[in-house]
C-alpha cells in the first residue's frame, strides 16, 4: 500500500548513486560557513541545483527578523533625531548595555539549556558589594578583591546549579531564592550605604577609551564571541543545545547533563559578578541598588528578542547581541525624541511581543513548506 | 441508560492503520451481555487497539459496529460510556489530591443549585463500592491508596454509569496475587448482573478460570473464538504463536568463540540475578511479555539507570559503570527503545544528532563543520540513509529515523550494541535493511544484544535467546530449543 517504491535489498549495489545525492549538500559547506546561522533554527537552504542561488537565499534566510527590525530601528531614529546616528551617540549607546549585555551572554546559555537565572541583577549588585567592603573595610589589595567578588558571583551560580541538578528544584525557583538572598545580604553587608572611594585605576574600565570607545564596551563584545565561538564549536558549548532540546536524549547519548546545568549557571553568576565590576567603575561606588528588576528584565528580554525560546534549545549569542541592541536603541531613541521614560517600557514590552510572534510565524511557515515538500 | 440494559455488542470488520502499519485487519468481534470473553494475543497483536476502538478511545479505519443493531459510532470515551461501554485501563489515571468520590465522579460532578453536591456524591460513590465489596470511606484521598486499592475504585469509576458493557485492560499486570482474585471476584459480580465484560490478560490462567469464551488475536487478525472449556493453556499459546513462523530463512552466521563480555548477577530494584555471557559477533534475543523487565535490564547495563549490586567484564576487564559515559567509554553502546522521546531530537538534523555522542569524545577539541561532514557522509553511506540529513531528523520517514539512530552508535564500533525494539515503528523494507546491518555487525565481530517484543525479530536474529519474565531470566536457550511455543511458555507467568 505504499506508493514509495520499496526499498530493495539490492540497491546496496547501487549506493554510489545514492551517495552522491547524498553527499551533495557537503559541497555548499563552505558556503554555509562563510554564513555562520545559529544551530537550531532549521534554516539550512534545500539543496538548489544552482549553488549560487542556494547561497542567496541561505543568506536572505539567515537574516533574522530581529535583525531587520535592528535595521529599520536605527534608519527611523535616524530620520526623527539628527542626533541619533552620530559616532558619540552610537557609542554611548553600546556604553549604556554593556552591563546588560555580559549578563546577558550568561542568560543566553542558561536558557539554551532549558533553565532561567532571574538571581543574575541581584548577583551583580551583591558581588560588587563584597568587592568594595572587602577592599574598605578589611583592607584587602584590590586586585584580591576583585577575584573575590568574581568567585562570590560564580558560588552563588553554583548554588543555583546543585539546587537544580541536584536538588530537583525549578530554575525558576530556585534562582528566585537566590535573587532574594543575594539582594537582601548586600543591603544587610552596609546596612543599605553605598560604599565610595575605590582606585583610580578602577575607574578606568569605565574611562579609557581605545578608538574613542570605552574598554567596557570590548569587555562585553569580547564575552559575545568568546561565548558564540564556544556555543558554537566547543562540545561543552554545542551540548547545550542538545541538553535543552530533550535532556534525557542528551543524557543517553552520553552527556553529563548535571555537570553542564553545574557549569552553565556558574558561568551565569561568574559573568554577573564581571558585569558588577562594570557598573561599579561607572559609579565608583557599590550601591546596594545597584542589579534591580528592570536590569534583570532587560537581560531576559535581550536574549528572548534574540530569538531564543524558553522552553530551551534555541538560541545564539549573536541574536541575543541583536536584541541588546534593540533594546538599547529604544531606550536612547526614544529619550532623545522626549518621549516619557514611563512610557519606555510599554514600547519594550510591544518589541517582545512583536519579536516573538514574528519569529512563531516565520517557524510556521517553514513547517509548512516542509510539509508541502514531504 | 440505566433502565435498558443493552444486550449484544458486535463488531464487523474492524480495521485500523498506523502511518503504514496495519494493526487491525477485519476483525469480528461479539460480546453478549453476562459472559465474560477474554481477550488473548502476543504484544502488539492488537489487543488493546480493538478494545480502545470499542470504548471510543480510537477510531477505526474502516468496519463498523453495533449495539442491539443500532449503529455505534462513538467518536470519544464519553460519548461510547453513554452508549453503555466502559473500558478500565491498564495504567491507573486518578488525581491523588483528590477525594475517591471525587476521582469516581471526575468530568461530571453532581451539583445541587450551583454546588458540589458532597452529600449525594459520597452516597452514590458508598454505593457503588459496597456492591464491589469494598469497604472504603469514599472522603479519603486517593494519594494514600495502595495500587490495588486503586485499581478498585477504577473498577468502581467504571460501573458508576452501569454501564452493559465494561473492558479490563490487563487489569492485573501491576498486582499481586491476592488482589488479583479480588478483581476476578468483582469481574464474577458484574457478570451476574447481567453486564458484558472483555477480560485482557496475558495470565493465561486468569483467563480461563474467568472467561465464558476465548478470543485470540495474531498480527492484527482474529484467529480463534472458542468457548473457554474447550481451550487449555496450551492451546491458548499455539494459538497466539500461530503456525510455526517462517524463519530460519537465514540462518545467523557463526559467532566468534571469545567472550567479549561477561555480566555476572546483576541486580536491581527491576530485576534480578541477570548473568550471561556474550561471544565475539554473537546476536543475543532478549525476549519476554512488556514490563517483564528486559529493557531495565538493557539500561542498566549501558548505564542509563543504576543497578544494585553485579559485575560486568569487557574483554576480561571489570568495568564499573555507573554513567552512560563510563559504559560508552567500556565499549557498551545502547540504542533506546523510543526513538522520539529517548532516541533522537527530531528538530535537530540528522547530522547534528549522529554527532551528539562523539563532539566531546573524538573532535580534538573544536567542533568543525568538517567532523560534523565527515561523521555524516560515512554513515550515510555506511547505513545508506536516504534524505537530505542536515534537515531536521524527524522530517525523515521512520526507517531512515532509525538508520540515523542506528548510526549515532556506530560512528566507533562498539563491543556490545544494545538494541531495544530496533524496528519499532519501520516498514517492511527498512525492517529487512535493519536486520541486513545487524548481520553485518555481528559479522564484524560485535556482540548485540537485540530486545523485542515481536518473537518473530528475536527467532529471526538471535543466536541464543535469554527469557525474561517478572524481572527474572527464566532460561537461555539456543537456536535450535527457542521455538516460539517454548519461549511463550517460559514468559507467561504461571
């Protein structure tokens, strides 16, 4: 009753025919490379006779919707305030979500794995915390110090890590935990003073500009590709992935899916702590304020503009450093076209619906075209 | 519903397809009220197929059915229980937070002017488990209840609406003896009052001590409807078995004389006492009835779940695994049972779930696009897989599926590849290739163990046969004493 011709034993004989069609596709590699598309999203071209026009459209398909909403963003800014496409301002704006943006990085890998760190804003303030009372009141060099509040930052993300894979706790709750512990001990460490008078030298993470541009701006853009290098050609990087599509296919292919959550989410906090430092040197002081709410929502609605979804697997820093921009282009744009900062977030929350209904749609539409072709 | 009691259920021609897979073809089936037919057949000859179409569960590709001679259609559970059909599952769907009445009562709650009515639930529900000679407060939780309990009040859930015709799933398969007879018992009861009942079960005993008739199913067919007396147990296994299958067509090549792998009294909470040794290219069948504890065995032993106590040697070394990780690294590879939820990420491409295993053990370092090619241009060829692999794996058909699983676990040549059901779920033609590759491997001088729950794969592959049943390997047999009788006997409990 099937109307496919039914498989032969003997075509064993005649692979060679079959191995060509199949192997076809390996030719375009190195087109596909030039082109690096994320993982996940099935986007890769069919095989097209003409390899030119294969490539074209892998290109065009590669072009995601948040980038071509990146792109009209900025022309529209561009055309309502002279100001907005100036050197000086498109620089203050990458200066604006650099700290954002490296917890960001951190959030992207976290929910590629299939969790969610809503600790990550606390974490920055509290880090920073021990940072400066380690330095101020126990007269610790800084240097030390700053080591200190990067291994406070990566323990609280281990904490989470146990609590998840080995406690059976939900990422959400027990990051919620966390956030709350984190928050509250920063502001117990000073009683809720902000602590001033770090180094000069300190200072210059936010003040040294190489090129006209401020060195915390390279530190954030340095984790976005260390961190897309490693997601997308280390095996620790690339089992994320496969963690957060299914975690019991990952496990029985293998992968020690407890030692990544471990890792993934002290990854998370060790890059809150990095962040931290980054707001710290903007301020030259600890605030314990500093890491709020809005901080933690704008991380998460970076990476889920980005393209990443939550419930795990999808994903890729590139996309997440194009909803950072996003972001980041709003919030300046739309201040200096004086629209009311109460007004800001309702204008955020449309993108985040905006994006993700756009991407739901394009997904639906490439199922549907696999449908046809099946 | 409850006045008429309807008399006569009967089913003309049933057919139903999976994808390719016909698993009911044209099967008559009649039930009249106060006997008991029970329902017999080897795993996957459609026994709980043909009774989920009766209750409404599935819907049937083509036959019909009547009750009392009018058409019976019924497009859901609900719309067969008004019809007066009720079917009681194998596995136990109550809501532990939620009182026994409430639980009888689920989907259709008694109210009196707009509230729950408690005090005529809890009467109704005493009711009903008073005639079942259960002796339970229906306020209790279901939480606390042990399965048996459980399963009563399942019981009770079912004759609520008395319903004139009630199906048993494999009632049993989860309890004790004891309990078991209680179930039997209440079985006696409803057939008494006059209600229809269809007994599944694979204690064979059971069924003859329950039934009025007996119904047998083979590979989606009926092939014998006897009245119980006229049937023994014996007659009951050539009847699922059939006539003696057409195998040994191919006869497996001779295994290797050294034994590569050596597992000593394993044991676990699933199982016990599991020794056997495996030779160089030996095809091990792993068989016996579902839940008998064959694919725990499997998983232990490639380190998916923990076992208890027991030693595994490969090539006369101890291993000790204690992680899928540890049993890869040992040689031992196992292809999971389900291929979707265990197997493969379907939305991933091929290319990339081959690669899965093997990026952090065999790319020096970096994953390049140039070892993910390689990897997939060796097993498509290998395994000749046909369709574009760097397109998501589920996209391909369920022969290819299983290939690019197949080939995950290939990519370096195990000592022991585990198969658990290597062909669920394939057609024909793919089925024949599976088989072809297996020989190959085993050629190649790799010991595999094949589990299956279709005898004919087992007897087809296997150069000896280990049988399980309860958790217990019952015997090893060699080709020539594995006759499907033989085998049936020794998996059916006694």
């Amino acid at each position: 009753m099937t109307a496919a011709p039914e498989p032969d034993p003997t075509t064993r004989t005649t692979r060679t025919t079959e191995g060509d069609i199949v192997t076809s596709p390996v030719n375009t590699a190195p087109a596909a490379q030039a082109a690096p598309t994320p993982p996940p999203p099935p986007a890769s071209a069919p095989p097209g006779p003409a390899a030119s026009a294969g490539r074209f459209r892998q290109a065009l398909r590669s072009i995601s919707g948040p980038l071509v909403g990146l792109v009209l963003l900025v022309v529209v800014m561009s055309l309502l305030s002279p100001v907005f496409f100036t050197p000086n301002n498109l620089v203050n704006i990458l200066v604006q979500v650099s700290y954002i943006g490296i917890m960001a990085a951190g959030a992207t890998l976290v929910i590629i794995l299939g969790g969610i760190d809503l600790s990550v804003a606390a974490v920055l303030g509290f880090s920073f915390m021990v940072v400066a009372v380690l330095y101020q009141n126990l007269g610790w060099p800084f240097w030390l110090c700053i080591i200190a509040g990067l291994a406070v930052g990566a323990g609280v993300g281990l904490v989470n890590g146990v609590l998840i894979a080995f406690g059976n706790v939900q990422p959400f709750i027990a990051t919620l935990s966390t956030m709350f512990a984190a928050t509250g001990l920063s502001l117990y460490l000073t009683n809720g003073t902000p602590i001033l008078g770090l180094p000069d030298w300190f200072q210059g993470l936010s003040h040294v500009r190489l090129a006209g541009i401020s060195l915390q701006v390279f530190l954030m853009i340095g984790v976005f590709v260390i961190g897309g290098l490693w997601l997308k050609y280390r095996p620790a990087g690339r089992s994320l992935y496969a963690i957060g599509s299914n975690d019991e296919v990952a496990r029985l292919s293998g992968i020690r899916v407890k030692a990544m959550q471990l890792r993934v989410y002290a990854i998370a906090g060790l890059l809150a702590a990095v962040a931290g430092l980054v707001v710290g040197a903007r301020l030259n002081a600890a605030q314990p304020s500093a890491g709020n709410s809005s901080d933690l929502l704008s991380v998460i609605a970076a990476v889920v503009i980005g393209g990443a979804s939550l419930a795990g697997g999808v994903g890729s820093m590139r996309g997440t450093f194009i909803g950072l921009l996003i972001i980041g282009v709003l919030n300046n744009g739309l201040t200096l076209l004086n629209v009311s900062p109460y007004l800001q977030p309702v204008v955020i929350g449309a993108v985040i619906i905006l994006a993700v209904l756009s991407d739901g749609k394009l997904i639906g539409q490439l199922r549907a075209r696999f449908r046809r072709r099946a | 519903m409850t006045d008429e009691i309807a008399t006569t259920l009967v089913a003309t021609g049933l057919i139903k397809r999976y994808g390719e897979a016909t698993v009911l073809r044209g099967v008559d089936f009649t039930l009249e009220s106060g006997t008991v037919v029970g329902l017999i057949g080897e795993n996957g000859a459609g026994k709980s197929t043909l009774s989920s179409i009766i209750a409404g569960i599935k819907q049937p590709d083509g036959g019909s059915m009547t009750i009392d001679g009018r058409p019976y259609a019924p497009s859901g559970p609900l719309e067969a229980l008004t019809s007066g059909v009720a079917i009681i599952h194998q596995e136990i769907k109550m809501i532990p937070e939620l009182s026994v009445a409430e639980n009888m009562f689920l989907g259709r709650v008694p109210t009196r002017r707009g509230r729950v009515d408690y005090a005529g639930m809890y009467e109704s529900a005493s009711g009903v488990l008073a005639q079942l000679g259960v002796h339970l407060d229906p306020r209790m939780l279901v939480g606390g209840l042990s399965t048996a309990t459980q399963q009563e009040i399942e019981i009770a859930r079912a004759i609520l609406r008395e319903p004139s015709f009630v199906i048993f799933d494999e009632p049993s398969a989860s309890l004790g003896q004891e309990e078991t007879e209680r179930v039997l018992e209440q079985i006696g009861l409803l057939r008494d009052r006059g209600t229809g009942v269809v007994y599944i079960s694979h204690r064979l005993d059971e069924v003859s001590a329950i039934s009025d008739r007996v119904v047998c199913l083979r590979d989606g067919a009926k092939v014998g409807d006897r009245p119980a007396a006229e049937i023994d147990r014996d007659g009951m296994i050539r009847a699922m078995v059939g006539r003696s299958i057409e195998r040994r067509a191919i006869e497996p090549e001779p295994h290797g004389s050294e034994v590569v792998a050596r597992v000593t009294d394993l044991c676990s909470d699933r199982f016990e006492h599991v020794s056997f040794d495996l030779h160089e290219g030996e095809i091990l069948g792993l068989s016996g009835l579902v839940g008998a504890g064959r694919t725990e065995i499997v998983r232990a032993l490639a380190g998916a779940d923990p076992f208890r106590s027991g030693e595994v040697e490969v090539r006369g070394r101890r291993v000790r695994i204690r992680s899928m990780s540890d049993a890869i690294a040992a040689g031992i590879v196992m292809v999971p049972e389900d291929r979707k939820t265990q197997g493969l990420n379907l939305n991933r491409s091929s290319a990339e779930n081959i690669a899965t295993p093997w990026e952090s053990r065999l790319a020096k370092g970096f994953v390049t696009r140039r070892f993910l090619t390689k990897l997939k241009k060796r097993m498509a060829e290998e395994l000749d897989i046909r369709g574009d692999l760097d397109k998501p794996v589920g996209l391909l058909s369920g022969g290819n599926q299983q290939k690019v699983l197949l080939g995950k676990w290939l990519v370096q040549k195990p000592t022991v590849l585990i198969l658990d059901e290597p062909t669920r779920g394939v057609d024909v033609g793919a089925k024949e290739a599976i088989y072809e590759i297996i020989r190959g491997l085993s050629r190649q001088g790799v010991a595999v163990i094949v589990v299956s729950s279709e005898l004919e794969e087992v007897l087809l592959l296997s150069h000896r046969v280990m049988v399980v049943a309860g958790g217990r390997p019952r015997d090893l047999l060699d080709r020539e004493q594995a006759t499907p009788e033989r085998i049936m006997q020794l998996s059916v409990p006694s």
